[in-house]
C-alpha cells in the first residue's frame, strides 16, 4: 500500500519591520485627530466605529506583508493572491472607512489643491482604468514571474496594487467633496465595471489548462496542490473576492444613497418652508403697509373735512 505524505511549505510567523512602522505612524496620526474631533462639538462625526475600521486597516497591512502570508507567496500561488487582494481591496476600504470630512478638515483643502493640479488622475475614470489595468497588466506571466523573483518588482507590484486600489475606492466612499462626485447610478456602474472585468481575471486563471507561472510551476506539490489546482484555487479566490466585495458595496452604497436622498428631501422641505414663510412675510408687510396707508388717508381726509368745515 502506498501512502502519501503531505509536504508542507517552510512557515515562518512574525510582522516585517516597515510595514509595521507605516501602520504605527498612519495609527499615530490618525487617533491624534479622532481624540481632538471626539472632544470637538463635532464629537458625533467620530464614533467608535471609525477607529477601529481605520485601525484594522493598518493591521491589515502588516499581516499582508508579513508573515505566514508574505512567506507562504512565495511557494503558493493561491497565499499571494490572498496578500494581493488584501492590499488591494481590504487594506484601503477599512482605513476610507475610517474616515469621513471632519476628521480630514485639516487637510481638505491640501487633498483638493492636488486634485485640481493633477487633473484626469484624480477623475473616476482613471480610477477605473487604473484598477482594471493594474490587476491585468500584473497578472501577464512575464510580470508575475519577474515580481515573485525579484525584490524589487516585487515591492512595485505590491505598491501599485495598494495604490490603485486605494484610489478606485476613494472614489466610491469620497470621505471630502469633491469636484468630480458621482451622483445617480454613477457608483453602481462604476463599481460593476471593475468588478465584472477583474472578476473574468479570476475566471481565466480558475479555469486555465496549464500553470501560467513557472515560478510556481517549479515548485514542489505543496498541501497536495499541483500547480494547475493552487492557479485554480488562486482564481477562483479572485473571482469570489470580486462578488462579495461587489455585493457588500452595493449594500453600502444603496443606503448611503437613501440617506442622501432623505437628506436631500429634508433639506429641499425646509427651503420650501422657509419659501413660504418669507412669502406669508411679505405678504403680512404688504398688508400692514397697505393699512397704514388707508389709515394715513383716512386722517388726510379728516384733516381736510376739518379745515373746510373751519371755513
């Protein structure tokens, strides 16, 4: 009887220094302000909540980059779609969670300044484009090979990922106002787009009949996966990430629309109010100039019948 050993990929545990540091300096940065706005008047627009999305993020990113997973990408195709789909989606929506327009004053007008110098690169579009076109473009053999086999490209990748993930998302949430706002069913296209075409990303690997990567290819059977089964898994990941995350925004986005409209409803109701109480205003000035009017003729006409009936 033959028997089959499982081989296990060598696991290491422990957080990577940088990414450590980073999230240690945006934690630092970020409970600052959400003290001074929590005992500010604006305290409601910093609950509890907030903080600990923005503070996840940050704990997201250290265990992206750190290990078991940083580790575990190296000898499975499946671990570092894991490490890329969090730094990719996760990562940025939990710290644009975390914030909203107050706990951003201090920098709003900074952000907008930019936004107007650097033009079609801040627009939706070019989130869009740059979020679709950097989970192609990465996942070509060529690059995917050079990234897993070289530092360097590999922390390129990585930044690009976090990158146009952060931008396509800041969009979607857009804590401050901005010039180029989507309104409507703008978000849901938008949203669907992306989803749809990283989606068929995901397809495609699941479903390819060969290893794609010979960077995995080489790799021994580790858990028991040859390298057509961990591509398969890492697709499918994709593709499953791309549907919840899709599912969740919809959600979001579909009751922040009915606050917005109920807001707008609101606010519409008391411009009306404030229409007609200007209006019952002036009308109620325009009744009492007309009656001092009449009563200032009427003692005109009194004078007069007085002076006449003296001659």
């Amino acid at each position: 009887m033959q028997h089959f050993r499982v081989v296990s990929p060598p696991v290491t545990w422990g957080p990577e220094l940088a990414p450590l540091l980073l999230a240690a300096i945006l934690w630092g940065v970020y409970i600052r302000r959400w003290i001074t706005v929590r005992r500010s008047p604006d305290r409601r627009h910093a609950p509890i909540w907030r903080l600990v999305s923005f503070f996840s993020g940050g704990l997201v990113l250290v265990v992206a980059q750190g290990n078991p997973i940083d580790g575990l990408g190296d000898y499975l195709l499946v671990m570092h779609m894991v490490q890329h789909l969090l730094l990719l989606d996760v990562f940025p929506l939990l710290l644009l969670f975390g914030l909203n327009r107050v706990i951003m004053r201090p920098i709003t007008r900074r952000v907008q300044w930019i936004e107007q110098r650097i033009g079609f690169l801040a627009t939706p579009w070019f989130g869009l484009v740059g979020y679709t076109l950097g989970m192609w473009i990465w996942h070509v053999p060529a690059l995917y090979n050079a990234a897993s086999e070289h530092t360097t490209v590999h922390l390129l990748e990585h930044m690009t990922f976090t990158a146009v993930g952060f931008l396509y998302w800041w969009h979607l949430l857009r804590p401050i106002p901005g010039r180029d706002r989507m309104t409507a069913m703008g978000p849901m296209a938008y949203m669907g787009v992306t989803k749809v075409t990283v989606g068929l990303l995901g397809m495609a690997l699941t479903f390819a009949p060969k290893a794609l990567y010979d960077f995995y290819s080489d790799q021994p059977t580790y858990w028991g996966l040859s390298a057509v089964a961990d591509q398969g898994m890492a697709g499918a990941l994709m593709a499953t990430e791309q549907v919840l995350i899709m599912g969740v925004a919809f959600g979001v986005l579909f009751m922040r629309g009915l606050r917005e409209s109920e807001q707008q409803a609101v606010r519409e109701e008391r411009l009306m109010d404030r229409a007609e109480a200007a209006k019952a205003a002036a009308a109620a000035r325009e009744a009492e100039e007309q009656a001092a009017a009449e009563e200032q003729a009427d003692a005109d006409q009194r004078a007069a019948d007085t002076g006449f009936m003296r001659i």
